[in-house]
C-alpha cells in the first residue's frame, strides 16, 4: 500500500522537479487539538520544496500550484498542509 506521503513526494518531484524536497507527517503534533483525534495517520503534512520552476513567481501562485496539484489529497481528507516554497538561491529557514 502506497502511503500519502510516497504519494504527495511522486506528485511534488513529477510537476516541480525539486532539487530539494521534504514531505514530513505533523499529525502526531495535533493530537489532541479535536475531540478524537489521536494523531495518528497522515492529516497534517508540511512540504518544503526548492525547485527552480518557482523562479518568477509569487507567494501565492507557488502555493496555489502546489495546493491545485495535491487537491485529491485534500478532498480525501488530508486535513492540514503547510508548504514552504522557494527557488533557488532563494533564503530558507530549513
């Protein structure tokens, strides 16, 4: 059985061809948060992503790509995603 993480790394490195890429599971950080919830399972997924196909474009348009990208994901349930985004060459904190 293919995971939702293998699914959203083989979705991420197809479209942007990331010479950086890191899809870490967070759900076990929001146990608690909602009655019932255990943090188990694959609902909050952070995505840090260098890929130079980001070059020239803005905040929000990189974001909108990868959320358009991993829409099925969210749809099906994938409650939470954080993306941090960056071309080359460009600042990151991670």
């Amino acid at each position: 059985m293919v995971t939702l993480l293998t699914r959203i790394e083989e979705k991420l490195t197809e479209a942007f061809a990331p010479e950086r890429l890191s899809v870490i599971n967070e759900s076990h950080l929001h146990a608690g948060h909602q009655p019932g919830f255990t943090g188990t399972g694959e609902t909050h997924i952070r995505v840090r992503i260098v890929s130079a196909k980001f070059a020239g474009m803005t905040r929000l348009a990189r974001h909108r790509a990868v959320t358009e990208l991993l829409k099925p994901e969210l749809d099906a349930g994938l409650h939470a995603l954080a993306v941090e985004l960056a071309a080359p060459g460009e600042a990151t904190s991670w």
